[in-house]
C-alpha cells in the first residue's frame, strides 16, 4: 500500500484550499482511508504542480518499499551520481559515476554495491521515506525520528570486532567510533593495524580533537577503513586517506572536518526533512556534480 502524503505540516492555504504541507484538499484529506489505491495514485500525480504553485521546500515522494530499492539500484548501475551518508563535517561519499566498477545486489533486506575503494549498503524497509527540494536536485532518504536513532558517542569509543561488516572478511576487524556525538549516524574507523589498534585504545574516552592532536598523523599515516553509518545506511571506504597537502582520490572518500562539525548539525538546513523524519542517507545526482 502506498503511503499518505502527509509530512505532519497540516494547514491549508487560504487562496487555493491545497494543504501547505501534503497539498491534499480538505476533502481528499478527509477521504484518504476510505479511497482505493487507484484514487490515492491519482491525487499524488496531482501533487507535484500543487507544491510547486505553493512553493512549497520540502516534498514527500510516493515511492512504495519496491518501488524506492528499484530507483536506488538504478542510480547506482546507471552511475546517476553520488551516494552519501553521515553529518556536515563528517561524512562518506559513494560516486556511482560512469567509468568506475561497480556491482550490485540485493541480499536480503539490505542493496548492496561494491567498488574497489569502497561498498555501499542500503537496508530499505517500508518505513524509509524519500523527500525531494527541486525537480533535478537531491534527495535525502529518511526515518521517523524514533527509528533514526543510532547507538553513537562523544568520545573515542572501541566497539569490538565489525560483527555488522558489510562483507564477512571484514567481521574480525576492530571498529572505534570517533565520537561526532550525533543522534542520527556516527564516523568510524575500522582497522587490524596492532600499532593503530594500540594508539585508539590509549586514547579511547578522549573527545574527537584531543585523539586528533595526539595521533592524529598516526591515523592518516595507516589509512584504517572508515565507516559512516546511519539506521539504515553504511558506507566503509578502502581508499587512502590524503595527507596534508594531498587532495582526496577521484573515487570514494571521507570528509572529516573540524570546522563543519563545531556547527552539531545532523543535515545542512537546506535539505532537513519534515521534523518528523531524520535523515539517513543522501543522494546527489551527477548534475550537480558538474
């Protein structure tokens, strides 16, 4: 069944009568449940213009479960963009772009892609939701808040051995969250290195910036995998990570950046869902990429 288009902003517009939040009519509104799925289909084809005459920010996509992992596959084999997760100042990028390898699979309830510098995986239950700002711009896939929620820290954390890795040959090795502190993902690293593996649990407890001035060279010098996770997003990256003075590979990569993280955001303002929803992965289509 195809979901409501309500995004908990119910207040219609004195001029047209259309819902500032859904653009549903009263009557529409009123007669949702009671409506067959081929009457509902037909209100939200009626949506798209109603919010753009409203200008409306922020709009729900009717995307059943199905219907959402057949678009993300589809991004991913057409290499229509790029595929992010994780908070402004830390976060993990995925370019499903041409000219790079890259498979595909469904594996249970999880989409999963492989690259050779990184591997995306996607779990898509019917409770993820997909919103939409522009025609051709992002969109940012999200969960109620309650549902968005993931175990993280504020301070350099050792997990234990990666029991969640996307691939089992990874399970053994030794996850630390870095600590962002935020509700709705978290920034790890993830490594076999004893020497690496010896520093983190030193400084394990410390804030984020402390581990960074105390090996921070360390850890760019043995370029663990870093994992940036969401409740339904993951992304581990192989690549290298670039000294100082050396720029990120072409591929996929990480951003940790100080600056941007003082800011505490989960999303940039411009793409935060409805307040009921938390996001938890991105995508950017290669147009805005140009």
């Amino acid at each position: 069944m195809r979901h409501s288009p309500c995004i908990g902003i119910c207040k219609l517009d004195d001029a047209s009568g259309y819902c500032l939040g859904c653009g549903r009519t009263s009557t529409e509104i009123g007669n949702w449940i009671s409506m067959s799925e081929g009457q509902r289909d037909a209100v939200w084809l009626t949506l798209p213009d109603r919010l753009s005459a409203l200008s409306v920010r922020v709009r729900l996509l009717p995307w059943t479960r199905d219907e959402l992992i057949n678009w993300v596959g589809d991004t991913i084999e057409a290499r229509r963009g790029t595929w992010c997760t994780g908070a402004p100042g830390a976060v993990a990028e995925f370019p499903c772009t041409s000219g790079r390898t890259i498979s595909v699979a469904l594996e249970q309830d999880s989409l999963i892609a492989r690259a050779p510098d990184a591997s995306f995986r996607l779990r898509v239950s019917d409770k993820v939701r997909a919103f939409a700002f522009s025609d051709d711009g992002p969109i940012v896939l999200g969960l109620p808040k309650a549902r968005a929620a993931i175990r993280s820290t504020s301070v350099l954390t050792p997990l234990g051995p990666d029991s969640d890795a996307i691939d089992a040959a990874h399970e053994g090795e030794q996850l630390f969250d870095y600590g962002i502190g935020r509700k709705n993902s978290r920034f790890c690293v993830r490594t076999s290195d004893a020497a690496l593996l010896s520093a983190l649990s030193d400084n394990a407890g410390r804030h984020w910036a402390d581990v960074m001035k105390a090996i921070g060279m360390q850890v760019l010098s043995a370029s663990p995998t870093r994992v940036v996770e969401s409740a339904a997003a993951r992304l581990e990256v192989f690549a290298k990570i670039p000294l100082p003075g050396e720029q990120s590979p072409p591929g996929a990569h990480t951003h940790f950046l100080p600056g941007y993280l003082e800011s505490g955001e989960e999303i940039a303002s411009s793409l935060a869902p409805p307040d009921y929803a938390a996001p938890v992965a991105i995508f950017y289509p290669d147009e805005m990429r140009r």
